[in-house]
C-alpha cells in the first residue's frame, strides 16, 4: 500500500523548511523572537512528510506555511517545531 503524503493534499497548506541562514531574517522582518512563534509539534503530519523529505528537523527549526485565503488571496505564516505534543 502506498503512503500518502499530506502535503500533496489539496486542503493541506504548503509547509517549507526555512534555512538556518534565513532565520534571522524573517524574524527581524517580523519584529519577533523565536521563542514567542506559535509551536507545532513535531509529531503534526505535515511536519513528520517534512521529516521524511529533508531528513531529521531539530527542535527550534521555523516552519513556513503559506496558505490561500478567500479574503487575503494569500496568507504566509511561520511556526517553530517543537517535541511538544498538543492535545
């Protein structure tokens, strides 16, 4: 049986890796610290598809996620990783 990406998924937003060397600026473009970025955990599908194209994702890595809005056309969020997992 094949796997099934979630990332191929019509109703699932692109998810990208931001690279290290991007980090600071996004986060300057932001005006915000790492730490206060909402979290996703590391065991959110999206993020396991991450895992198996880009290998391992550590803790602290920023996730874009770039979604289409009825009313915005098109919306960019940013997430961190985390081993946390939400209930």
């Amino acid at each position: 049986m094949a796997k099934l990406n979630v990332l191929q998924h019509e109703l699932v937003p692109a998810h990208h890796v931001v690279k290290k060397e991007e980090e600071d600026k996004v986060l300057k473009e932001l005006g915000i610290a790492k730490d206060l970025l909402p979290r996703i955990s590391r065991s959110d599908p999206a993020i396991k598809a991450l895992e198996e194209i880009h290998g391992p994702l550590e803790g602290g890595t920023i996730i874009k996620i770039s979604r289409k809005s009825p009313t915005m056309g098109y919306s960019v969020y940013y997430r961190v990783v985390t081993s946390e997992v939400f209930k």
